[in-house]
C-alpha cells in the first residue's frame, strides 16, 4: 500500500481498535496468480502473538477453505470512514486558490498466515465468541444457546472456521493532516454536516510522525 509518513498510523493499540472498530473484513487470497476476496466479519484477539490473531468462518461452500492451504499467507483489509473533500471546505481558497479536491479515508491492512478450522468445538466457539461480542450492547442480547443443539449443530456443518495469526499490521489514515490547521478546521466544519463525530474525528485529525509497523522478519 502506498502510504506517504504523514498518513502513516503505526501504534499497534490504535490499528488493534481501528479492527475492532470495524469488524467487517476483506479477506484476499490468491489461486493461480488470480486474485480473490471474500467479505467476512472477524473478531481480534489482541493478546496472540505480536500483533494479535484474527478469527471467522466462511460458509463450507465458498471453495476458499479448499483452495488456500493451512498457512498460507493471506491480507486481510479493514475499511473504515471516508468521505469526499471539496476545495471549497479549504479557507485557504480563498486566499490563493492553490487548492483541489481529494478524498479522505482510514484503512488498515493485515498479513497473517491463515488456519482453517474443522473441529466441532472448535467451531462452536468461533461462532459463540463472534455472537457475545455483537450482541454484547443489545439490551436483550441473543445468545447461541438460545436456539436448540440440534439446530446450532447442522449449521455448525455448513461452515469453516479459520485463524490468522497476524504478523504485519499497516495503518493509512488520510485525515488531512497535511493540510495547516485553519484548513483542517475548514474540513472537519465541512464534514460535520454530513457525518457522525466518529466518522468525522476518523477523518480530520493533526499529523503525527509515524512509520510502518511489522513483525520481526517480516
């Protein structure tokens, strides 16, 4: 990915919220030098090896699980806000007029190496763990034992579990932190319009050095 510094985020506890923030991910492969991807909600274990582990199940009739073998280098994306920036959200426009349109946003890029699982109980956990974390800030929240075993047991079948240890996490956040402050002021006004404050705070913030952040060997 290319990433100028000043858009670098290498701060492995802020990459690890960033994931958790948006769970949703894209899970790339590659078979026969042709590229592939499947969109799959995945929970962060923080705590796994150097940089955490990844965890999810594809649906067993997706052929990934039979065509990625077990370790198999894998990137996983993370999307988080964007948002166009008009030229006119700069004060500076008005002053020169050297200014022209761009589009901000937040993604973090994962590599790991993947391990599918088959094992029952294995399985069960993967899906039990992913439910209790998305269910957690219901007022009600559903749990997998409130359907019937039997049940739970033959959707267990149509599935494949997989865990990727992490061993590189990069951060690109485009957030205008190239721009000076009376212009960083003049987007996040702009963007405050059209997006949530989490949104916006995701999308407007001030530069701070940083670097790529990799596994040892890597």
């Amino acid at each position: 990915m290319y990433c100028p510094k000043h858009f670098r985020e290498d701060r492995l506890e802020a990459l690890q919220e960033f994931i958790a923030r948006h769970p949703l991910a894209t899970l790339v492969t590659s078979v026969d030098a042709r590229p592939d991807a499947n969109h799959v909600p995945v929970l962060l274990d923080r705590a796994r090896g150097t940089f955490g582990a990844l965890r999810g199940h594809v649906a067993r009739a997706n052929p990934v699980w039979r065509t990625i073998a077990d370790n198999s280098e894998v990137l996983v994306l993370f999307h988080g806000a964007d948002a166009y920036v008009s030229p006119s959200s700069y004060p500076s426009k008005r002053t020169d007029g050297r200014v022209v349109p761009t589009w901000n946003y937040a993604v973090v890029h994962a590599r790991g190496h993947i391990r599918w699982i088959h094992d029952h109980d294995r399985l069960h956990e993967v899906v039990r763990t992913l439910t209790d974390e998305h269910e957690a800030a219901r007022a009600a929240p559903w749990a997998v034992t409130d359907a019937p075993a039997s049940y739970i047991d033959g959707m267990l079948k149509a599935i494949v579990g997989f865990e990727i240890e992490l061993t590189e996490l990069e951060g690109k956040i485009k957030a205008s932190q190239n721009k000076s402050d009376i212009d960083r002021a003049g987007v996040r006004t702009a963007l405050d319009a059209t997006h949530d404050p989490a949104a916006v705070d995701e999308l407007v913030r001030a530069p701070a050095p940083c670097g790529p952040l990799r596994a040892q060997g890597s």
